[in-house]
C-alpha cells in the first residue's frame, strides 16, 4: 500500500504503546504522521487478543499514573479511562490477603521459599545503590538465589504485568530499581475496559493528522531530500 509522499511528515513504526504515544505528540504538533505495525492490533505488548468468543488482555495489565503515558494522553486531548485498585497488588496464599506494597515483600517470599532472606538481602543491597550488571537479567539474577518455581513464576508475573516484558529479558538493574523505590506498587492504574479502548482512544488525534496501517510489515525505506 503507496502512502504519497507528500502527505507524511514522520512515520512511526510500531503502534505499541510507545509508538502510539509518539505518534500522537507529533500530530498534536502538527506533522502528518503515519504509524505502521505488522501485527493486526493495537498495542503491542499491552494488548487484547479475543480468544473463543473472550477478550483477553497480553502483556503489561498495569501503568504507573504520573508518568510520561499519562501525561501523553492529557497532552494530545485524549481520555485515558483507568481505575487504580486498593491495594494496588496483592496476593492470595494459604488464607492470608498480602499486600506488597506495604512491606509484604518478606511475607510472600517467605511463604514460598527458604532463601527468602538471600533475596530480601539483595533488595536491601538495592536499595543503598548496590545494583547488579546491568547485562544480567532478572532470571539470571533469580537462579543466583531459587530455583523455586513458584518464586521465578512470580517474578515473571511481574515483569509482564509491570514492564511488559519477559524475566529473561528485564535487567535485574531495573527490576531492583523500580522495586525498591518508595512509590513501587502504590501508584498503578488498571485499564476499566479492554486495552483496544484505550489504544483508539489517544489514536483520535492522530486521525485528523495522520493514519494507522496495519498488518503492514516495515521494510527497507529509502529517504530522498529535495535538491
């Protein structure tokens, strides 16, 4: 599919949440921009997929109010529908409502495994700058201490519920860091319907400046100047 030259100001590729963030600022600005994604929705990692006749939510669950996303949206003008929990996260074992945001850390893991203290000790290491390379991943850094398989599901349920991303992927530098700073956990929003609203949502400013094509895979471009 062409898209005349003459017409597009910027192309974004990618209509995940950062492409579509981008996207928006740069029409609310005024350019004409094109966003591209080769899957057939909107989101990217944040997404809804319907699966027998149900709307099911992948990859991140959560965004953190305050920051740039939710700036984003009250920038450009567009409604951003989310509802924040109370507690923020918590957890269901043996009975026992346990709520991480409020020091729960210690309790969880010690429900679940016996080198609970090890890992609590690192997070107090963390907490004093004392991070892990920034190459090894949270998985990495988690053999290192368990291989308790309901500590590691865990610890993957964070990293795509939080970053949207995999344990194997998330540096365990930034896991730590976000972890353990004092606003973790008791600033986060849900999204109040399918992710798909809220993705149209901040896309109606960018269709009187611009469009989305999707299922169009990003090929090779060639960028030509005026002479």
């Amino acid at each position: 599919m062409r898209v005349d030259a003459h017409k597009v100001d910027a192309v974004v590729i990618g209509a995940g949440a950062g492409g579509l963030c981008a996207a928006a600022r740069l029409a609310h600005g005024g350019l004409h921009t094109l966003v591209v994604d080769d899957k057939n929705r909107l989101g990217g990692r944040a997404s809804t997929e319907e699966i027998d006749g149900f709307k099911v939510n992948i990859g991140a669950i959560a965004i953190e109010f305050g920051g740039v996303f939710e700036e984003t949206f009250h920038t450009v003008g567009a409604p951003l529908d989310i509802r924040a929990p109370e507690p923020a996260s918590s957890f269901f074992i043996d009975g026992k409502v346990i709520d991480v945001g409020r020091g729960g850390w210690s309790l969880l893991l010690g429900q679940l495994t016996k080198q609970a203290s090890r890992i609590l000790e690192k997070f107090a290491d963390a907490r004093s700058g004392n991070l892990p390379d920034g190459r090894q991943s949270t998985e990495d850094w988690l053999k290192g201490y368990t291989s308790n398989a309901t500590v590691h599901a865990l610890f993957r349920n964070l990293c795509a519920a939080i970053f949207a991303c995999n344990a194997a992927e998330l540096p365990a530098r930034a896991f730590l860091t976000y972890f353990t700073s004092k606003g973790a956990f008791k600033r986060l929003g849900l999204f109040a319907r399918a992710r798909t609203g809220v993705w149209s949502s901040i896309g109606l400013p960018r269709q009187r400046a611009g469009d989305i094509r999707l299922r169009i895979p990003a090929k090779p471009m060639h960028a030509a100047t005026d002479t």
